[in-house]
C-alpha cells in the first residue's frame, strides 16, 4: 500500500523553532512622522525630560549657576506657593544622563542642602503620533525651545492617567476625542496663551500614570484658563482617573538655547 507524501516543515517555513510554539514578532520601537521627501520618518530616539521639587531654598539662582558650570541644559522654576520652593527642569536623549551625569551634580551644593519634593517628580520622554511632517523637530527641537522661551517663564507641570475604558475605545473614537482636546490646545498656543509639552510616562511614573505636561507662557492665568476649558471635554470629563499633583513657578534661569 502506498504512502501518502509528507511534507516536513522546518523552523524557517513555519516561523518557530522545530517543536516549539511560534516566535515572537520583534517590536519596532522606533517613532514613526508623515511622509518627508517621498520617504517614511523613523527614529530610533526620543528626548528624556525630568522635573525635580525641592524646598527650603535660600538662593535659586544659585542652582542655575551649577548647572550652567556643569554644561547641565534645563530651567530652574521657582514655585508660586512656596516661598523656598524650587524644581529643576533637565532633559537628554540618553537616560544615562540621569544617572551618569546629573545624579553627581546634586549631590554637590547648593543641591544638596535642598529638602527634596518627591511626590513632585516627573519623567517622561517624547514621543510621535505617526504624521509629524518634522519627526526630528516634534522630538528634539521643540519640547527644547517651549522650555527654553524666555518669553514663556510661566509653566504648570503636572500628570494625569487615562482610564481603561479609554483603551479599550477603538482608534477612531479616539482621534475624535483627542481632537476635541488639541482644538482647544491649538487655539491658546496660536494666541500665545499657553504652549505645551506632553511626555509619555508609562513605566517610568511612580504612581502609573500615562502622561506629563507642561503648560507654559507668558503669564500665568491663561495656563489656569486652558486648564478649566479642558475640563469639558471628553478626555477629562470622561475618561482621566487622575490628573496632578500640580507644579506651579516662574523660570528664574533658563539655559542658552
């Protein structure tokens, strides 16, 4: 009696090894814009940004000097609410920065004096949405210079989280909701009122939360004023679990762009 033919399957036809389950499709972690020169942006970079609250400073511009000694980009707030309270804005493409580099600077004074804010951190690093005609600028160059404007010294920094029930949302719904929230963000930055600087923060917040932003401008009542318009929103009114604490100051030092 003849045999039917059998067909062998080795690891490379069936995309596992021999007897073993499938092997995982490889990430692409890249950040991804719109069409450029006829060809897809990627990146394989993303800015880390940082802000750190202390109290019971007698000198803040003082930390600005060490900063600038130590070739440390950034800005130093001073914060509305507390006559000693500071926070320190640093940023780098390399996370090591953190660590290798700004870690040994406040260790030194006049950090070192300072009565560290925990519950005041923040961390986060910016990312792409996937049609950014400047993929380069949208990471790099201009979450730089919205915290570098001399003209912008006003800032509110603060976290929020989404809620599940807002992932589980289908891409088009959304689009639909995020628009209604960057209508409003778009219309203060086009009349100068307020600019701002969205970070994600998934995996490296405390309390795990999904974003940071930075409000920033001219004077501080317009950063309140987009704050309250937010607040009818979808995103806000129906979807955040959390949002804050809030970070309030004036820059009293910025690094040179």
């Amino acid at each position: 009696m003849s045999q039917a033919p059998t067909h062998s399957h080795t690891p490379e036809t069936t995309g596992r090894p021999a007897g073993g389950p499938p092997r995982p499709e490889i990430p692409d972690l890249s950040e991804k814009g719109g069409m450029k020169d006829g060809q897809p942006q990627k990146l394989n970079e993303r800015l880390f940004m940082q802000l750190l609250a202390y109290t019971f400073c007698e000198n803040s511009k003082a930390l600005g000097q060490a900063m600038s000694a130590a070739g440390v980009e950034g800005v130093v707030y001073e914060h509305v609410s507390d006559p000693r309270g500071v926070a320190i804005l640093t940023y780098n493409k390399d996370p090591n920065f953190f660590i290798d580099t700004l870690r040994p600077l406040l260790h030194r004074e006049p950090f070192k004096s300072l009565a560290p804010q925990p519950q005041f951190t923040m961390m986060g690093r910016t990312y792409s949405l996937g049609y950014e005609p400047n993929l380069e600028d949208t990471l790099f160059e201009r979450p730089r210079r919205t915290a570098l404007n001399p003209a912008w010294p006003w800032a509110v920094w603060y976290p929020l989280r989404r809620s599940g029930t807002f992932e589980r949302l289908s891409k088009e719904e959304q689009m639909v909701i995020l628009r209604e929230h960057g209508t409003i963000g778009m219309a203060f930055g086009a009349g100068d009122f307020a600019h701002d600087i969205r970070l994600d923060c998934r995996g490296l917040d405390v309390n795990d939360n999904d974003f940071v932003v930075g409000l920033l401008g001219k004077e501080l009542f317009p950063l309140s004023a987009v704050v309250q318009s937010m607040r009818k929103t979808q995103q806000t009114a129906l979807y955040l679990t959390n949002l804050g604490p809030f970070w309030v100051g004036r820059a009293v030092w910025q690094s040179g762009m």
